[in-house]
C-alpha cells in the first residue's frame, strides 16, 4: 500500500514538473545567458559594473544596488515630464509579460507584478538618460551619473548582451508616452529610434541612419553589432561550409613581402588582397575592446551561429596575431592602434576570444582572401624579393650601396673574364 502512494506521489510531483516548464526557446528570444564554456573565460566582460538592465542580473550583485535609486529617479523624472499615466504604462507592460518572458532564453523565476516592476523602471531610466545625453540636458541631480568615468562605464553596460530589454518593447512603451503625454504630437521630439543611434553613436563609425528600414534592431547589442559589420544582411558577403585553416602571421606575411594598408571603411567584413596588398580597415585596441567583441561574438554563437561575421572576424585576428612582433607589424603599418600601451595585452586578448567559440561555416571573402595570402606567402621568389628588399634596399644610401658593390662585383668579373682570355695560348 505504501509503495502504491509513493508511486502516485511521484507522479504527481513528475506532472507538476512537466506542467510549469516554461515554454521552448522561440524564434522570439533573443535575449541569452552566455554559455558557461564562454563565459568562464572572462565572467567580468559579460557582467554590469553598474547598472542592471532587465531582469537577468536584477539585484543578483551589491554593486548595482546604488543604481537603483537612480532609475526610479529618472523613471519618475521622465514620467512627469512627459506626463505619462504609470497605469497606462503597467498595463501595457501587462498585456505582453508572457511574450516578454520569450524573448528570454531561460526561465524568469520572477513574479509578474516584479517582471512588470523591472521593465517599467528600467525603460523609464534608459529613455531619460538618453534624452539627457542627446539633448545635454544634465543638472546637479545628475552629478553622479555625469562623472565620465560612470558615464563611460554605464554606457558599456547597456551594450552587454545579458543586460537588455526587447528594442520592440522599448519602442513601444517611448510610442506610448508620446501619444497619451504631454509630448503628444510635438514632431519635435526625437523617436527612440534616434535617440538610441545618437547615444551609441560612438560605435557607429559608418554613420548609419536611424531611419534605415533595412537595418533590424533586437536590442543594444545587435545594434553595436550592426554598426560594425555596415552592411544590411542582403548585402553582406555570402557563406560557404568551410572553415579558415590556415593563414601566416602578420610578422611572417611582411618577411614574405606583403604589405599592410589601411581601407578606409568602417566594416569588419571589408578585406581586400592584391599586388602583394592586404588592405583592412583600422582597428583601434582599448579598454573596452575586448568586453565589445566577447558579447558580439556570444550574441552570434547563441542567435546568429550560421551568420558569424563578427566571430570570422576574430578567428582571421587570431591566426595574424601569435606573438609581439605581430602587433608590433600591424601598429607600424598603421592597420592597427594600440592604446593598451602593451603589446602581450593585445596578443592575449586576440587569442583568448576565440576559445570554445564553434563554428560551421566562413564569410566567403576571408576565405578567398586567405587562400591568396597562403599562396603569395609559399612562393619563394616574393620571400627572396622581400630578403633583398629588407637586406640590401632598406634606405637610399644602403641601396646605392648595394648597386655600387653589385657595379663593383659585374666589373671584377669581366676584369677577371678578360685576364683569363689574355693569358691563354694563341693558335
């Protein structure tokens, strides 16, 4: 009899279990935790210094507490000013709470009245801070927040894939304050839209257009990734199932007679080889680098594992960095800014980020260019050419050197050639 009711207790328990497990990852999320076997190797470079965004890191540090109090100011402070009604807000956020927990890639063990809490508060501060820093709009109640280096750091915290909220719902809650606010009808407000490229804009090297119906928006994240790889996805360099498996170094690539140029364009997927030419966009190496590429490339290996430009960029800067001297090639050739001030930090950041990363295919260009670069580097004329290059012809007095002795040399041998003719026999 006993063993009957365990039996029923434990089914009971497994349909529970089964009952509550949330529903399957979607193509609506969009939003993940970074995998385990990424994250380990910088856990720092995915975690929010200062401020949480969205429930994922929603009071799980004690340094984030401080921020709190922040947001509820600026929620408040852009809800008077526009006069925006709180429960028209809170039943909005209401109405898509079970489409909002989608777009996340694992279960919120929050309530919904806590869900709607995150979203209202964090919305309001991010469309009030955005407002400030376009419009420049800063007083002595932003003190803290105007401090550069809180500035700087906050605004690297937007960007970390694990601290977002939807772009949709972001849009939709700022389209809503306009139309029920003060701010109803005055054109002369910005749309969050611009308000969003203006505050990034820093990332936003090729200057895109906040109106550009190609470009798509999941949220921060995708957007700094956007502005890097500048192309709309109809017109970026098609995919082939191959993978990069082998390129020279730079140092080596230079010894073999290559020279590095800067392309003056701002996409990562711009790459060109010709006449002994590999021409890239500059890339500018500081603090932040490393923390930007970590969560472009865990935002492709979780949402865009068969378009990983970004990744493909990195695995290209992995095989051309091995060592010092390869920094040091691409910083004189001017491809390459390092504002690390060392150049090991610059070597061991390009060969950290790819590890665990998983790829299936290639950006079809990187492929074709570095089977140019393998087969210049293999040919042994353009080595001996750069030898003599180097050697002999590195200035204008070692090249007339150079000629002098090889004059020098073609002389000696016909004196030689001559002396040896006027001492044999005549017939």
């Amino acid at each position: 009899m006993t063993n009957h009711r365990d039996q029923k207790d434990v089914v009971i328990d497994i349909r529970k279990k089964l009952k509550e497990a949330g529903p399957p990852i979607t193509k609506k999320c969009t939003i993940y935790r970074v995998p385990f076997d990424i994250r380990k190797h910088k856990v720092d470079a995915y975690t929010p210094k200062i401020v949480s965004i969205g429930p994922l890191h929603h009071n799980t540090h004690p340094g984030l507490q401080n921020m709190e109090r922040h947001k509820l100011i600026y929620c408040n402070s852009f809800l008077e000013r526009t006069q925006t009604d709180v429960d028209t807000w809170i039943r909005r956020i209401e109405g898509i709470e079970p489409d909002l927990r989608r777009c996340y890639s694992e279960k919120l063990e929050i309530s919904k009245e806590e869900l709607v809490n995150i979203i209202l508060v964090d919305s309001g501060f991010i469309f009030e801070l955005f407002r400030k820093d376009y419009c420049k709009d800063w007083s002595e109640n932003d003190t803290f927040i105007s401090i550069p280096l809180i500035r700087d750091t906050v605004a690297v915290d937007l960007f970390l894939f694990e601290n977002q909220i939807p772009f949709h719902v972001l849009t939709d809650l700022f389209k809503l304050s306009r139309t029920t606010g003060s701010d109803a009808g005055n054109n002369a407000i910005p749309s969050f839209d611009e308000l969003t490229f203006h505050y990034f804009d820093f990332y936003n090297k090729p200057k895109l257009k906040f109106d550009d119906e190609s470009i798509s928006i999941s949220h921060f994240t995708d957007l700094v990734r956007t502005f890097h790889l500048q192309h709309p996805q109809e017109n970026r360099p098609s995919r082939r199932d191959e993978l990069l498996k082998h390129v020279p170094t730079a140092n080596e690539l230079s010894e073999a007679g290559v020279h590095f140029k800067v392309l003056n364009r701002d996409c990562l997927l711009d790459l060109k080889f010709s006449g002994g030419v590999l021409q890239m966009p500059q890339l500018t190496v500081e603090d932040r680098t490393e923390v930007l590429f970590r969560n472009m490339v865990a935002l492709e290996q979780c949402h865009y594992p068969l378009e990983s430009y970004i990744t493909d960029y990195i695995c290209l800067f992995d095989f051309l960095i091995n060592s010092s001297k390869d920094v040091d090639t691409l910083v004189q050739q001017e491809v390459l800014v390092n504002w690390t001030g060392d150049t090991d930090t610059v070597v061991n950041l390009f060969n950290s980020l790819g590890k665990n990363i998983t790829q299936s295919n290639m950006n079809s260009n990187y492929l074709f260019v570095s089977q140019k670069l393998n087969v210049f580097y293999r040919n042994i004329f353009n080595k001996m050419k750069s030898t003599l290059r180097r050697d002999y012809c590195n200035s204008p007095w070692q090249t007339a050197a150079t000629i002098a002795a090889i004059v020098l040399l073609v002389l000696s041998v016909i004196q030689t050639v001559c002396s040896i003719i006027g001492v044999l026999p005549k017939e």
